[in-house]
C-alpha cells in the first residue's frame, strides 16, 4: 500500500534538460541589490575549497556560463547561453548540483533532475567558488531546517498559498506553459527546498526571506515532510492528482469487475 | 470476397410495407433445447453446488466479523497514527466488502446452479388493446361534460388566469435569497489610495525593497484579515499578485506609466475567464498561468491574453510607496475585477 | 359482500400464513404477485447496467443518510480542533471542520465517505453506460420512446445531484469548482448577474452556498430521482424488458427467467456484489483528500484543479475554448453590456447539443425511418450501422472534451506540453467525431459482412484438406439452425426517398428526410436469405468451389432488382 501511495512522478526517462536562463536571477540579484541576505553568508568556506572549485567550474562549467562565470553567448557547438553566476549564491549551486539538474544533458524547456554527477566535496568546492564571485543566498543552516521545531499547519497554510498552484495541494506537481512543469515535491530534502524557494530556480519564482521568512519556510518543509511521512488515511492516493485519477480508476477499475460480474452472472452454469 | 457480401441496396417497398420481404425470411428453429447441467445431472455436483452456497454465505459471516474486529479494536483519538486510520479503513472497507461478496455470490451461484434454469417465453400483451382506448375516450369525454369546462368557456379562462397567476408568488418569494442585488458591488474592491499590499495570509505590509527580481507574493490588502464579515467575499475580489521585472522588460501603455513602481507591478489574481486565481508566475517567461483553463497572460504586456479561453487582460492595480517605503495602492482598480458580467459594459 | 364471504371461507393454518392472509386482504397483495410473481426477465451481462445505477443509488441513499448525522452545512467559521495535525488551528468553516470530523475523528466515517463518493462516481457511470446500451441496441424505439426520455431527465438528475455533493465539503478544490461556476453564471446575458447573487445570496462566496445546495442534495434532488426511478421502472413492467433477436425470440415474446425465484435471486444477488465492488474501492483507494485541499480561501489554488469526472466535459470544453484568436477576442461589448462567447459557447452549446440529440433521438430516427412499429427485440450494434457511426462520433466528441480537462495531467504525464495538447484536441474537438463516425459505420459494415459470410459458407475450422488435384482448401463447418438464425435473422431496412404529399409535391422538409435515408440506408448489407444460402449449399458439397457458389449467388440477387 505505501508502494502504491508514493509519489510516482520521478521520470523514468531521466532526460536531463539544459536549464535555460537558471540563474538570471541571481545576476540580477547582484544589479538590483540584495536584501534580507545578510545573514547569507554563515558557511564559511576556505580558500582552498574556492580553489578546488574553479577547477571544477572550469571543467565542467564553464562552456555554458562562460570562463570566470559571467554568462556566455549561445556558443558556436549548439551549446546554449548559460547565465552570469555571479551573485547567485552557494545555495543556487547546492540545488542545481545537488539535485543533478546541473550539468545539463541536453537542451530542452527545463533542467530534469538526474543521479547527481558530483559528490558532496565537490559540489561543497564549486559552491565555494560561485559564492565568493558575489553575495547571494548561502546553504541553509541546520537550524532553519530543524522540522521538529516547524508548524505543519502554519506551513500548510503558507504552501497552499503560494507554492499549491503550481505544486499541486498535495505537492504532487503540477503543468507550467509549453513543456515546464512544477515538479512533485515528494522525496526531496529539506534543504533543497529550502534553496528553491531562495534561489528561483529556472521559472520557480524567488522567495526571499522578507516574503517568506526563514521560520516560515521551516513551517512549509514541516509540512511537507510532515503530509508525506503521514501517507493517505484512505488507501491508496492513486498520485494525488484529484478527480482525474479517481474518475479513470472507477471507468477501468470499478466497472470491469462489474462488467465481469455481469457476465459471470447472466452466464449459464456449466 | 467483397462482392458477394454486399446485400442488394435496391430491391423494393419500404420498411413499413415490408410484408412482401417475409416470404424470404428463414424459418425460426425456435428456443434451442435446454441442455441439463451439471448439478442436474450428478447428485454429488449438486451436494458440491450446495456447499460452495454455504460457503460463501459463511465468508459474508467472516466478513462481518472483520468489520467490528476493525472497528472495535482501533480507536479514534487524538494520538491516533494517519496509518492506523489506514488500516482501519482498510479492515472496515475488506469487512464490508467480504460480508456483501459472500452473499450476493451466494445467492446468485444458488440461482445459477441450482434453481431452475429452463428458460421461459411469455407473451408479450398490447400497450393500449382498441377497446381499453374506446372506455377510456368515453369516460373522459363524460369527465369533460359533466364538468360543463368545454360549455362555460369564462369560467375556463378566469381559471387559467387564476392558476397562472397563483404560480408567480412561488416563484417572487425567492427574491430574497439576496438581500443585495445590485451588480456595481462587482466594480468594487478593498482598494483604494494609500492602502497597503500585505502579505497573504499573514497581512503583514510589504516594502518596496522587499520585491526582489524574480520574486512573486500573493498579496491582499492591509486590514482585510481584521474585517469580521465579508471577509471571504471582500478578498475573493481583492487578492492580487505582485512581481518585480527589469523596468526594461515592461510595455506599458499610455496612461499607466507611473502604475508600477521601478518594475514592482501588480495585477488582479482572478481570471477574466471565470474567476480562478491565476497564481502560477513564471519568473523567466514573465508568463502568469491559470490552472483551471490554463489561459495565459504575458506580465511583459500588461497581462495581455496570449493563449487560453480568457479574453480579456488581467485588470492592473496601481501602486506607488508611502512615505514609509510600504507598497500601497494608488486608487482601486480601474475596470472590474473577475469574469465578464451582463452589465459590466 | 361476497368479498367478505370469499375471505370467510380461507382459513390460514400457520401463523406466516394469517399474517400474510390480512396483509393480503387489507392490500390486494394476491393481485400483485399474480402480476408480478412469475414476469420474465430476458438475461443479458448487457442489461444489468440499469441495476447497477440503481443499486449504487440504494448505497448512496444508505451511505448518505449516515453522513447526514454528522455533517454541518454552515458556512460559520471556526478553527479546527480535531485530530489532523497539519490543519490544527487553522480558520475554516463548519461545514470543511464537520468533514474533517467524519474523516479522522468517526469511527467508519471515513470509510463511509469514501463509500458515498465511489458510489456516486458508479451511479453516474452506470447511467451513462446503461444509456449507451440502450442507444447502441435501439432500445429507445417505440413504445420506449417516453422511457429513453425518462432515462436522460435521471441522467441530469445525477449530474446535479453529483454537483451539488462536490461542493458540500467548502475545500479548496470544489470551492474554485463552484467559483467557475459563478464564472459561467455570470457569462448569462441579461440575468447572469442576478442569477449568480441570489443563487450565492449576494456576493460570491458569501455564506448561503453550502446550505442551500446541502437542501438541493439531500431532499429535492434526490426526491426527484426517486420519483423519476419509479416511473422508470413503472414503464419497464408496462412495456416488459427487450431481448435480443435469436432463435425463439420474436416481437410477441419475451424469453428469460422468472422473476420467483431465479431472477429475484440474480438481481438481489447483484446488490451485494454492487455494494462489494463500492466497499472495496472504499477500502482500497482513497477519493477526494479534503485535507490535502485545505478549507476553501479565493486566494489559493492546487495545480490540477478539476471537477469529478461526469462535469470534465464542459471544463474541457471551457479549456478548449480560445478566448482571443488573432487580434480578435470573444468577448464582446454591445451597447453598454458584456457578451462573453468565449464562456458562453463552451459551457453551453457541447452540452446542449448532446443532450438535445439524447432526447429528440427517438423522434429522429422514426422520422427518417418512417418507422412507427413497435420494437421490442433490440438491434445488434453492426446491423444498425449508420446508428452506431453516429453514436460513437458523439461518444468520441465527448470523450475529447473530457480530455481536454485533464490536459495538464495529459502533459506532465507523457512529457509533452500543456499547450500542444490543447492544439490537438483542438483539431479532435472537429475531427475526432467525424473519424470515428466513418470508422465505426465501416467496422459494422465489415462485421456485417463477416456475418454473412459464415451464414453462407459456416464456419472456418482451420482444418486445412489437400484435395486429389493437389489444391488446398480450408473446411468450413456449417452452422446449426440456431446459430445460423441468430446471424440471418434481422432487419435491415432500406433507402425511403422522398415521398411526394397528397398534393403530389415533396416538401423541403420531406427533401431532407430522403437525404438522411439515403445516409443511414446507402450502405447496407441485407441479410441472407433463404435462397441464397440454398444457392451456396448446392455448390456446397464440393467446397473447393465453395467461394465461387457463393459469387454466383451475390451475382443472381443483385440482378434479381
């Protein structure tokens, strides 16, 4: 049964997309000034660690978001243009490295999440790199993360409004314009939530801490970790897409065993 | 092969006057002989049948105990697991369905293989026989004329008059089902100048500093969560969504140059379709989204439909900062918000 | 008096019987069961479809009733106290708080819920198939003509009464349900405006909503259901239940099982399996999470936000609907009032136009037909091909539309996007019932012909002979009379131009008629006749020339016009 009530919706087809214009946010993070980021930068990461990551960056970044991370014009190799990385912060890296989103595979409408390519140190060093080009959100601390102090209800009540419409009620996903979707949010960490809403990444918008503050956002991972630890009280969940499911599960389901039972029932006896 | 399988399209008379076409119809070998099963045949297949029955009549009886053993044995209460009411769902859901399938199974494998099962023909019996329809034309025509409705035509028509009348009180006493009525309430919101965008749900103001790049907050106005009727109804017309663009990105119109505020704009949240709150922005297309009919609005062009049923752009609010850095409205919205109504003009 | 001296000289033994000898004389019981006791019921799996709608109305009404007990349908608000922990606290109204209560803090109310709302989604289902049966088999003619109507007014009836239960619960999904529509209420010319008001009384959500459509659910709609099931049913004893064509079946006769005890049996039977299939959707799979949706608020909304499934045709006709083409909005401005076609159209003109087709159908086709005789024994689908064409284009019309309102599902789920899909079913919305009309008219024509082909030559073994010239040849096995009658026994009636009046003129209206004849009779396959079938059997006793007999004998009936 909990087999059943998971959130299927890890494309199997793990087409890993080029993620269009990710972090034009965090450049403009840098031209329109930040705020309430003050606090942003309690990571501290050392020299060697910024070291580490450009090389890294370097490697494997580089082609798309341009030497030094200032963005790139659409290369000559079909490479699309990769955003300036400048000011977009460690947490921006986090989730995009983190989830495997980065680097990309191919070019498509949205970056996909994929088996991550780099390890924890690694992902830790081009953080490092990306943090020190600009000021921009940082990796979010335990204490924000700490569920056991969260409001599930507070959290449910901020995530209905402003993250439902585009992640369904039961953070089950949902569609966006011509090919973008909102991903279901079940099985994803804390902390990669955390960095999504501060971040923006690709069409998300951004959630700062004066629109939603720290204890706020705590609230909505409560929420979620909450609802999806919990599972469906009335069997299986069927995806929580609503009555879309429900309906196509009654017109195969429900009525071919009825159907059978017709016929098993008008049959003549051997 | 097709040939031979093509009837004649043309041969004659209609459906209705097919009577010619009888002659060429095969003959009706009538009911097939009854074959006998096999509980009719073989005593033991019979006793075996009669077994099966009280079997299934005995799985409903365990059925129904699984019932109350799910809902005796688990208790609601506030310490109670979401798995737990699962489970108990589950054992009241197998109880009830075991207890129904032992015996609707039953009784139909008892009529199956047990009861009778030589097939009955009976006559089918006219709807209406002619003689029936003569009694009855008779009948009401003595009804009609005893009754003197056909020979007194003005007590006939004051009737009619009457009756009509005596129906529209049924109908007018439902005027009150609203105590307002009147459709300008729709052109009216919370809005007005100098009141704040707050966030929703908390209602708490927002600075203008506080709309970052990218950034979307749902917004409803200041005072609306302290209001203690209309609440729902002040901010179904009321929310509003609020983004900051590069000022360079916007197309404005004439007119509405000083209605955003160094990019920070915004708009009604409820579709001009029929009235869903469009809140899904994407930060990089500057593309709003309804979910419900998936009309899609470019904020780039002042909310401009670029595809989807919704015809018209979402209405704009206007908005400006106080004195205290606080975003605030600069006069209500200049068209009514939501769907198209008769009198919306 | 002598009534009195007839009861005088029965004198029950037992006790079961003097009970049942003074109900009896009190009601006129004998009479009942003398009608009743032994009627025929024709056995058929595809007959069984009206006895599923009326058992999950049975189940809904029990299932119903107990949620009754613990439901408030006030529009109060309050801030929830139960036992679900991620809306403790949280403001809503009594009536979402109530439902809440049967969901986590009833013992079996959650259970129950489910039950109701599984049922629901059966009892419209079952209507629906049952009335595609009845159409596909042209059980809707004369003297059903009445019946079939009887049957779509209970139709609407359990659309309405499925409406009006969504939106009792006040969450967050069926609150924008009922927000849309408001939408479309106020699309009406002239009254929309009012209609929206006095129906929320006053603004939009206001706090009368729930209340009144509780009243709607729970006493007038179904008191209409019910009176329109006894009338139903009422009709059915009247006209007595259709039955296949076959060998023994004729117009004058209906062959089957008595109601005592077989088919008393069968049918009370079926209930509990009915209500086992209900239970065990309810035990299984969870419908409708409330808590997952949270209370009603205009402010928020969930990605894939839809209605149960019997309204998905009108919102995917709204969502197919494009308010601006070009430059040119559907939205119009006329003299100081609001038109909105881009509402109007989709909510209105689909579901008018199928459901004045459902109820003018019979009067259609006896128009064209000409054919005013009774009909009890039903059409097979093939051999009423051009019926069955066009029911499928509408069954295909529909089911686009009811794509189209999961076209975001449709688009996350096969990767696709949202707005390529509502393009295709764009062009399906026009296509689809076309396609399908032509597709279906040729496989009942194709099987039509199958039929004949097997009456003609029987049946393939598969047994492959070579015969002493060296060819191979596939044994055909002839049918039995019985078999061979069910394939030769129909009616298939033919082309009926136009007819001139008795003024020797034919009207324009008459013109048409032939035309739609000429349509529904163009292409037919005749039945064999008896003469054919002699014609392929004389050649038949050397089956190497077997297809070339039955050749011949096309060619003789075709140059016998």
């Amino acid at each position: 049964m909990k087999a059943l009530s998971q959130r299927r919706r890890h494309p199997l087809a793990a087409i890993a997309l080029l993620l269009l214009g990710l972090l034009v946010t965090g450049g403009l993070y840098a031209v329109a000034g930040t705020v309430n980021e003050a606090k942003a930068q309690t990571t501290t990461y050392s020299a060697q660690d910024v070291e580490q990551g450009e090389k890294l960056f370097v490697a494997n970044c580089a082609t798309c978001h341009g030497i030094n991370a200032v963005g790139a014009e659409p290369g000559a190799h079909g490479f699309q243009a990769g955003p300036s990385l400048i000011g977009v912060g460690a947490a921006a890296v986090d989730f995009q490295v983190g989830t495997g989103r980065m680097p990309m595979q191919m070019s498509g409408p949205q970056a996909q999440v994929k088996p991550k390519q780099f390890d924890e140190e690694q992902t830790r060093q081009l953080a490092a790199y990306v943090a020190s080009l600009g000021a921009g959100p940082a990796v979010p601390s335990e204490e924000v993360l700490d569920t056991t102090k969260g409001n599930a209800a507070k959290g449910g009540e901020l995530f209905r409004t402003n993250c439902a419409m585009c992640h369904n009620a039961a953070a089950a996903g949902g569609a966006l314009t011509r090919g973008k979707f909102a991903p279901a949010l079940g099985g994803v960490t804390g902390e990669h939530i955390y960095e999504a809403m501060v971040t923006g990444p690709q069409n998300m918008p951004v959630f700062n801490d004066a629109n939603i503050s720290p204890e706020g956002k705590r609230d909505i991972i409560t929420f979620l970790h909450t609802i999806e630890e919990q599972g469906s009280p009335g069997g299986a969940a069927l995806g929580s897409l609503g009555p879309v499911s429900e309906g196509l599960l009654l017109w195969t389901g429900g009525l071919a065993v009825i159907i059978g039972f017709t016929i098993w029932l008008t049959q003549r006896s051997s | 092969m097709g040939d031979h399988s093509h009837g004649d399209p043309n041969t004659s008379g209609t459906v209705a006057t097919a009577g010619q076409a009888e002659v060429e119809k095969f003959q009706d070998p009538g009911l097939p002989p009854h074959r006998p099963r096999l509980a009719d045949k073989d005593p033991r297949a019979e006793k075996r049948a009669e077994r099966q029955v009280a079997i299934l009549f005995a799985i409903s009886m365990l059925g129904t105990l699984l019932f109350f053993v799910g809902y005796f044995a688990i208790q609601l209460d506030e310490t109670t697991a979401i798995s737990t009411l699962r489970l108990q769902n589950l054992l009241l859901g197998m109880g009830t369905a075991f207890a129904m399938f032992g015996i609707g199974i039953g009784i139909v494998h008892w009529a199956k293989t047990l009861m009778p099962d030589h097939e009955v023909a009976e006559e089918r019996h006219e709807i209406r026989p002619e003689e029936d329809r003569q009694v009855a034309e008779k009948m009401i025509g003595q009804i009609l004329d005893e009754s003197g409705i056909k020979r007194r035509p003005l007590i006939r028509n004051t009737l009619i008059g009457a009756g009509v009348l005596a129906i529209l009180p049924a109908i007018g006493i439902f005027r009150d089902l609203s105590q307002n009525l009147n459709p300008d309430i729709l052109r009216q919101t919370m809005w007005a100048k100098g009141v704040r965008l707050a966030r929703d749900p908390e209602g708490t103001p927002i600075k203008a500093a506080d709309v970052t790049m990218g950034s979307a907050f749902h917004v409803i106005p200041e005072g609306l969560n302290d209001l203690h009727e209309g609440k729902l109804e002040a901010k179904a017309k009321a929310v509003v969504l609020l983004m900051r663009l590069d000022p360079a990105d916007l197309n404005i119109s004439p007119g509405r140059e000083d209605w955003n505020y160094n990019g920070i704009v915004a708009y009604s949240k409820i579709c001009t379709h029929v009235g869903c709150p469009v809140a899904l922005y994407e930060q990089q297309t500057h593309h709003l989204l309804c979910p419900c009919h998936q009309s899609t609005f470019d904020l780039t062009h002042e909310c401009k439909v670029i595809f989807g049923p919704a015809a018209r752009p979402l209405p704009q609010l206007p908005i400006t900062v106080d004195s205290e850095g606080y975003l605030v409205a600069q006069s209500d919205f200049h068209s009514p918000v939501g769907p198209s109504f008769w009198e919306r003009g | 008096m002598s009534a009195t001296s007839s009861t005088e000289n029965y004198v029950p033994k037992t006790s079961v019987g003097r009970i049942a000898n003074f109900v009896d004389s009190r009601t006129g019981g004998s009479a009942m069961v003398k009608e009743l006791g032994r009627k025929i019921f024709p056995d058929h799996w595809s007959f069984m479809f009206g006895e599923v709608a009326l058992y999950s109305f049975v189940i809904l009404l029990l299932s119903g009733t107990f949620l009754t007990f613990f439901f408030n349908p006030s529009m109060a608000e309050t801030h929830y106290t139960g036992s679900y922990v991620p809306l403790q606290g949280v403001e809503m109204s009594v009536a979402y708080a109530s439902t809440l209560d049967i969901s986590f803090d009833v013992r079996g109310g959650l259970f129950m819920r489910q039950v109701h709302h599984w049922a629901a989604l059966l009892f419209v289902a079952s209507v629906s198939v049952h009335m595609l049966r009845v159409f596909f088999t042209g059980a809707f003619r004369r003297p059903r003509e009445l019946n079939w109507v009887v049957g779509g007014v209970l139709l609407i009836l359990a659309l309405a009464a499925g409406f009006t239960g969504y939106s009792l619960p006040d969450d967050l999904l069926s609150g924008n349900g009922l927000r849309i529509i408001d939408g479309v209420i106020k699309a009406i010319p002239l009254v929309g405006t009012y209609i929206s008001m006095l129906l929320f009384g006053g603004e939009f959500p206001g706090t009368a909503i729930v209340g009144r459509l509780y009243v709607l659910h729970i006493l007038l709609v179904p008191a209409m259901i019910l009176l329109m099931i006894a009338i139903h049913l009422f009709m059915l004893i009247v006209h007595k239940h259709t039955q296949y064509p076959g060998p023994g079946r004729t117009e004058n006769n209906v062959v089957g099982y008595p109601v005592g005890p077989v088919y008393a049996a069968k049918a009370g039977g079926f209930f509990f399996i009915v209500f086992g299939v209900v239970a065990l959707l309810a035990a299984n799979f969870q419908i409708l999470p409330i808590w997952d949706y949270g209370p009603y608020d205009p402010s928020p909304i969930s990605a894939g936000t839809q209605p149960d499934w019997y309204i998905g045709f009108v919102d995917g006709a709204l969502r197919l609907m494009p308010g601006v083409i070009g430059n040119f909005p559907f939205e119009f401005v006329i003299l100081g009032h609001t038109l909105s076609l881009n509402v109007l159209l989709p909510a209105l003109v689909p579901a008018g136009i199928l459901f004045t087709l459902l109820f003018t159908w019979p009067w259609i086709e006896r128009w064209v037909t000409r054919d005013d005789r009774e009909h009890h024994l039903l059409d097979r689908p093939r051999n009423a091909p051009t019926r069955t064409g066009i029911g499928v284009a509408g069954v295909i019309w529909y089911c686009v539309m009811w794509a189209a309102a999961s076209s975001d599902l449709i688009a996350t789920h096969f990767h696709v996007s949202l707005n390529d899909v509502t393009y295709w079913l764009r062009v399906l919305f026009f296509l689809g019932p076309i396609v399908g009309y032509i597709v279906a008219k040729r496989i009942a024509l194709a099987l039509q012909r199958k039929d004949r082909e097997i009456a003609l030559h029987g049946r393939e073994t598969g047994r492959i002979v070579r015969l002493p010239h060296g060819e191979f040849i596939e044994v055909h096995e002839p049918l039995d009379d019985y078999h061979q009658f069910r394939l030769v026994n129909f009616e298939s009636p033919e082309v009926l131009p136009a007819q001139p009046d008795a003024n020797g003129r034919i009207s324009g209206k008459e013109k048409l008629r032939g035309r739609l004849s000429r349509l529904f009779f163009e292409d037919r396959v005749a039945p064999v006749t008896p003469a054919e079938l002699e014609a392929a059997h004389e050649h038949g006793h050397h089956p190497a020339i077997e297809e070339t007999a039955a050749e011949t004998a096309a060619e003789t009936q075709v140059t016998g016009r």
